[in-house]
C-alpha cells in the first residue's frame, strides 16, 4: 500500500490524529446544522477523537462498540448554536 498511497495518506502524525482534526476543520463549515460526522477510530482514540470534534463545533451523540466492547466509530452532530 505504501507503494500506491501519497504519504500525508498513510502518515497520521505522532499519535495518528492528523487526518481527524483536519477533516474536522474543513467539514464543520460545510454540515448544515443538524448535519452528522462519523468516524472509524483506532483502539484507545475514542476520548482524543471526540475532544477534536468537541473543539471543532461538533457535538458527539453516539459512541459505537465492536464485538469486544471497543469504541469503533463516533457519531458526531452540528448542533446550530
């Protein structure tokens, strides 16, 4: 994959956050209000995940667990202010 995929693709920083702060920062002013965000998080990212969306605007409404009871993706909402 590494071959094929530009590196700001594959590189997430020192704690692989890059990508979620960034994503946030461009698609907040782009939701409408009521408008939702979800994210695939890593194993021990929920909290930090959910403060970059929390910084952003964003209002996480909804943690989803995997089999094992791990948080695997956030559900976020523009709530109009």
């Amino acid at each position: 994959m590494r071959d094929y995929e530009p590196r700001n693709a594959l590189d997430g920083g020192k704690n692989g956050l890059i990508f979620y702060r960034r994503i946030c920062e461009e698609w907040v002013q782009l939701l409408n209000d009521f408008g939702y965000l979800v994210f695939e998080c890593g194993i021990g990212q929920s909290g930090e995940i959910e403060e970059i969306g929390r910084q952003a605007g964003l209002t996480p409404i909804e943690s989803v667990k995997d089999t094992l009871g791990i948080d695997r993706a956030i559900v976020f909402q523009k709530k109009p202010y």
